[in-house]
C-alpha cells in the first residue's frame, strides 16, 4: 500500500506545469520535446499517444517510482487541444505542427 507520505513527497517534486513542443516525425508519428526540462524528449505513434508519452516522459524525469504513477495528478493540454488529440485518429492538423504548448495538471492554460 502506498502511504500518502510518500506520494507527497513524489508529487512535490513535480512542477505545475510544462511547455511541450509537438513536432510530425520523418519517420511517421510525433516527436515530442518538453522544453520546460533539461534532455527529456519522447515520441509517440498516434496523437492518443502524446499524452499518455508526454507524462510517462516527465514521470520517468523526475523519478517517479511505476507503483506511483497512477496516484500522480496527470498532465494535459489545453481542453481545446485534448480534444482534437482525442478526436484525430491518424494525424495532428498542420496548424498544431511545429507549436509549443502548455501542459497543467488541469489542462487549464492555452498554447504559449
């Protein structure tokens, strides 16, 4: 069982938000970069997968152990973008290429 002692002192050392660039891959899926940390990159095949990536990325950053990771606030983009993520089954829309992004634990900021 997890203690709330220790997932405090996990989530603490999580920031409240991040900046996240999303980029189309040459070889096909994203290649996702969060700016707000230093080397911490991932990819992701579907634009369904860039959230499930972009928080196992900033988990495994900061050390977060796998028997936590549930109990952790998860981030996400703004509602406007989680939708379209959530919607789009093969590819991101031009427009959302190549942008930064802000991601909270409550999805509530826009795009930087």
């Amino acid at each position: 069982m997890i203690s709330l002692k220790e997932k405090i002192k996990y989530q603490s050392r999580l920031p409240k938000l991040i900046k996240v660039e999303i980029n189309e891959s040459p070889d096909g899926g994203y290649f996702i970069k969060i700016i707000s940390l230093k080397h911490c990159f991932t990819q992701a095949d579907t634009p369904e997968e860039i959230l499930i990536m972009v928080n196992d990325v900033v988990y495994s950053h900061f050390d977060i152990p796998e028997k936590l990771r549930s109990s952790m606030p998860p981030y996400f983009p703004k509602e406007e973008l989680k939708k379209k993520l959530q919607e789009w089954e093969k590819a991101v829309p031009v427009e959302f290429l190549d942008k930064i992004f802000i991601f909270t634990q409550n999805g509530a900021l826009c795009n930087a």
